[in-house]
C-alpha cells in the first residue's frame, strides 16, 4: 500500500494470519479497505485507536523535566522547560520565539521532505525547531545531515538518536509539534504532545485524524467524538485540539503550521487556553480497552 513493497506484505501478512480480526486507527481501517492486498480479509480491519500510558508521559511526575506542571501551570511549565532545552542544545535565549518540535523517524512514511519544510517554515516565522529522530536510510540520513550544517545554530538543533528523557523535553517545551506522515496506522506521537501541552499539527490520515480535531474546521466531530454530542457550538463543548491539512505538499503543511503560528503570536492568551484544554484530554487505554473489549466479546459470538 501507498507503493511500500514492505507495507503490502505487512498488511497481507496481518489479513491472513488473524483468525478473526487485526486492529488499526479507524480512519486508517477505512484509507486501506478497498485495497487489493487485503482483498477477502477487509472484514477482519476492524478501527481502534492506540492510547498512551499517562503515567510514563506525565508532565507533573517526571524526572526529566526541570519543573513539573499541570493542565493549571502550564504556560510556567512549559516556560521552565524551554530554558532548559535551550541552554542544553545551545539555542539562543534571547527574545519570544515560539518553538516548533519533531519527534519522529525520518522516513519516508513520516514525510520526511515535510518534516525538512517545517524546519525552513518555523524559523522563517521566526521561531525555534527541533528535531529529535534519524533514518535508517543512509542517504536520507545525510540529506538531514547537510540541514543541520546549514540551519543548526541559535534557531535550530538536529539530534539524530534516539534519546527517551531527551523527549520528554522537547514535548514540555515546545510549543508545536509537527506529524506529517504520509500515512498512519496510529501514531503516538501526537497524543504524548497533547498530554505535555504541545499543540499538534497534522497531516489528516489515518490515526492522525482520529485524534487531532482542527480548531478551525472539525468542531462538530471534535463534540461527537470527545463528548458524544452534536451540539458543538457550545463553547463548553469545544473539544478542538490542533491544526490538520490533508495534502501532502508543502503547500498544505503551510496552511496548518501558518495557522498555528499564527495564533500564537496573534492571540497568546487563546493558545494558552488551547494548551490547558489539550492537556485534559484523555487520550490513554481507558476508552480502546472497552472497545478491545466489545471485540473480543463479539469474536467469541462469531
């Protein structure tokens, strides 16, 4: 699937092998149930999200952070955290720069060339990006290795490893974190930003739309998932929890991460809101367990 020779024969080997079902993000059961690879099988997709255990990615007991904060503290917390990242990777100290955040491997399915225009869009808008990943391709490897020679400096840090306490850093401090994969079967990543207060900007697919709910344009599904309500123009019922764009050039990426900039720098005070309520949602095992429930109930009964 997408022309990934080893995504077909996981997904081939995944349809055939389970007896009764196999489980991937609702939208993403939906992006591959027409696709011939699975062909007979499509009946055994069935759609549950991935959560997060809240206890290892938590802001207010954690060893790695230099201040641990809440939902309530959160501007201060996620200030403290800045600072420290800052004078650890070198970055300048020096004015408001809103910080902009990967967290991801650099591959293809990640999109990786979007991951690269996020570093040139954060910086031109003046503000700070980090990136915390590597390839396994050598050759993507070096072309990220030549980014940072050319952008690393007081504006930008590249660190390619893997490094568990690391980010749990760059999720306090950034304020944006960016996930643009070209598809997705889940996705942590933009769920472990929401529990720290990083704002996520998307690509719509798969287990990406399932979470992320733009401000501007998902109210409605946003109330009906969360809440299980439509009446969504409640500001009550605002369960909106990001910036989303489904193309898959740089041109829709501009259009999610320029909205997100922009409101932060054009209403502080409504972002801080958007980071206290992302931050009190619940995006741990406690609602895919019931659903992980009800399926195996109902393979019992078939």
């Amino acid at each position: 699937i997408h022309n990934m020779n080893y995504g077909k024969a996981k997904l081939a080997e995944a349809a055939y092998y389970c007896q009764k079902f196999t489980t991937v993000s609702p939208t993403y059961a939906f992006e591959i149930g027409g696709n011939p690879v699975i062909g007979a099988h499509t009946h055994k997709f069935m759609g549950i999200r991935n959560g997060i255990d809240p206890d290892l990615w938590d802001p207010e007991n954690n060893q790695w952070l230099p201040m641990p904060y809440t939902a309530g503290t959160v501007v201060e917390g996620k200030a403290a955290a800045r600072k420290a990242l800052r004078e650890r990777l070198g970055l300048s100290g020096w004015g408001d720069k809103i910080m902009v955040g990967v967290v991801s491997r650099l591959t293809g399915q990640k999109g990786v060339h979007l991951i690269k225009h996020a570093a040139f869009r954060a910086t031109e808008r003046g503000g700070q990006f980090v990136l915390l990943g590597s390839a396994p391709d050598p050759k993507v490897q070096g072309e990220f290795n030549g980014l940072a020679a050319s952008m690393g400096g007081d504006n930008a840090a590249f660190c390619f490893t893997y490094d568990e306490p690391l980010s749990h850093m760059i999720y306090a401090a950034c304020d944006i974190i960016v996930v643009p994969s070209m598809f997705e079967p889940c996705g942590l990543t933009q769920m472990i930003a929401m529990r720290f207060g990083a704002v996520p900007v998307v690509r719509h697919t798969g287990g990406l739309k399932d979470t992320v709910f733009d401000v501007d344009f998902d109210k409605a599904r946003a109330a009906w998932d969360i809440y299980g309500s439509s009446d969504w123009q409640r500001d009550s019922l605002d369960a909106t929890n990001g910036f989303g764009f489904d193309g898959v050039d740089a041109g829709g990426l501009d259009y999610a991460l320029n909205r997100a900039i922009d409101a932060w720098y054009n209403d502080r005070k409504w972002f801080h809101a958007l980071q206290k309520r992302i931050m009190e949602q619940d995006w741990s095992w406690n609602r895919p367990a019931l659903d992980y429930i009800e399926l195996y109930h109902s393979a019992k009964k078939s």
